[in-house]
C-alpha cells in the first residue's frame, strides 16, 4: 500500500492543507510510490499517456502541490491495483478534461454567486455587496478564468466538498472508465445520471488521502465513521454544531428517537420581515413545525 511520505509531527490541521492546497511546497523528489521508489521515475511515462494536465508543461518544478501530490497517490493506487492505461486515461479525462471544457472554474463561481442572492435579505448588507461585486469582477476576467483551470477541475471539487461538508468523498471507478463520485452516502457523475453501482469496481476515498497530510486526531473528530449506524451518524453530526442541544428517547433499551435542536439569533432586517410575515408583538413566541413537505403547523404563545 501506499508510503506516508510526511512524518507525523509535520503533519498539518485541515484550515492549514485548504490555505495551502495549491501551494508549491511538497518536494517531488521526496515521494515515494506504494513500492517505495520514486515516483518522479513515473512521471515521464504518465505525461506521455496524458495522466498528467494538472502538471503545466516544461514546468515539473522541484516541488508540487497538495492536490496535485493527491492526484499522484491516485494514479499510483490505480497501478498499484493493476488498472491499465486506458481507463486510467478516461478516469483522467473524466476529471480534468471534462471540467476544462465545461468551463468549471467559472460555474463554481456563478454557483457561489447564485448562492449569496438566494441567502442574502431584501436589503443588501455591505459586506455582501462587495461578495457580489468580487465574483462579478471574476467573472468579467477571461485572463483569471483561463488561469483558474489549471487549479480548478472536478478532482479539486471533490477535496474541498469532502473538508467543506466533514464528509468523506471519493470516487468509484469501472474497468471501462466510466466514473462516479460520492459525498457521504450520495453518488453523482456529471455526465450521466444512469449508472450501476452493483457494477463491480474501485472505490477510492479522499479521506484516505487526507491521511498522508492530515493530522489522525483531527480527522477522526470530524469525519463521521462509515461503521456507524444511522442513529449514531446523527448523534456524532449534531454534537459537531454549536449551540446544539441533543435529547435520546430510549425504550426497552433501543432508541426510538432522536431530537436535535438548533440555537440562534436572527437580527437587523431579517428579523423585522419574519415578525412582520408572523404578526409577531412583543413578547410573543411562535414555534413551528412539520412532518411532510406540505403542511407546517404552529403554536403561538403570548407573555404578559
């Protein structure tokens, strides 16, 4: 299996690997394949099949970045595992190819941008202003757009969902080429909806990944452990937030139910227009709640 090529006290936190994630820092001749060569023997050959876009050519460089040293372990693991170029060609292509010519650098920032309006109020604070004003200047640069795709590709995307969301993600991949992704227990392809994942296959985890640079304690804290079953997925989830209170109903020693409840404040004119919607006075509480996705019912109390 593979070599951990960075001793344990270098290791780093998850805020750390995200800074530094396309940061030139990790020397190339320092890694190590699962045999324990060197992996730069590789890449000559890897280039030639082109495994290897994410490299900019004539520019090997002494050192790589994090995501790309990622890159490396997987086309190494799929060797390891005997896969043979052509898939592995389709898997690269699936990941790189496909997000040059989808143009995905600028649908991640369109994405994030649609994401701001729909969570912003009627009335636009400064700092969301500026946010808005920012992806809009990014969009306008072609020179910056074209740029980005040497960073951005459905491979990244997949690291950053799998730390912004403490999930593990991963991909599962075909002896024909064909890939699917999956974030926790969801799985998507951008290029088709129709897929057999009773298809034998190998399944590669990002968290595992992770674990050449991450320090243990620190993924272990916040990545939830696949063995769990449901009820505990959901406990260990709820203790992760904060100012979150968890209450276990158990009978005849199984859990029969789980309740989190969520605390916070909602302010300036946010608040105004919710108590105007709920003819909400002073010293008035309403609590809603539902079962399904068409009724809502409440309960409205006053206080003298």
């Amino acid at each position: 299996m593979i070599k951990n090529n960075i001793p344990e006290e270098q290791q780093i936190t998850l805020s750390e690997f995200n800074e530094f994630m396309f940061s030139a820092i990790v020397p190339i001749k320092d890694i190590k394949d699962h045999k324990g060569e060197p992996i730069s023997i590789l890449l000559p050959y890897w280039r030639r099949n082109k495994l290897l876009p994410f490299f900019q050519k004539g520019k090997w460089g002494i050192e790589i970045c994090f995501a790309q040293f990622m890159w490396l372990r997987v086309l190494d693991t799929l060797r390891e595992f005997g896969v043979s170029i052509k898939p592995m060609v389709q898997i690269c292509e699936y990941f790189f190819k496909d997000a040059h010519e989808n143009e995905l650098p600028k649908k991640n920032i369109l994405g994030l941008k649609k994401t701001l309006e729909n969570n912003i109020s009627k009335k636009t604070t400064e700092d969301e202003a500026l946010l808005l004003a920012e992806y809009d200047r990014m969009l306008s640069d072609e020179l910056l757009l074209y740029g980005l795709k040497f960073y951005i590709n459905y491979f990244t995307n997949l690291i950053t969902d799998c730390i912004k969301n403490e999930e593990d993600a991963g991909f599962i991949a075909f002896s024909d080429g064909e890939v699917v992704e999956y974030l926790g227990e969801k799985y998507f392809s951008h290029r088709t909806k129709d897929f057999d994942l009773t298809k034998p296959h190998i399944r590669l985890s990002i968290k595992f990944f992770l674990n050449e640079f991450i320090q243990n304690d620190e993924l272990q804290k916040i990545f939830v452990p696949t063995i769990l079953n449901a009820n505990e997925k959901d406990v260990l989830k709820a203790l992760r937030k904060k100012n979150t209170s968890i209450t276990i109903k158990k009978r005849e020693g199984e859990i029969v139910r789980i309740v989190s409840t969520d605390e916070g404040t909602i302010s300036d004119e946010r608040a105004k227009e919710i108590r105007k919607i709920l003819g909400l006075r002073n010293y008035e509480e309403i609590t809603i709640s539902t079962r399904d996705d068409k009724t809502l019912t409440f309960t409205k109390t006053q206080k003298k």
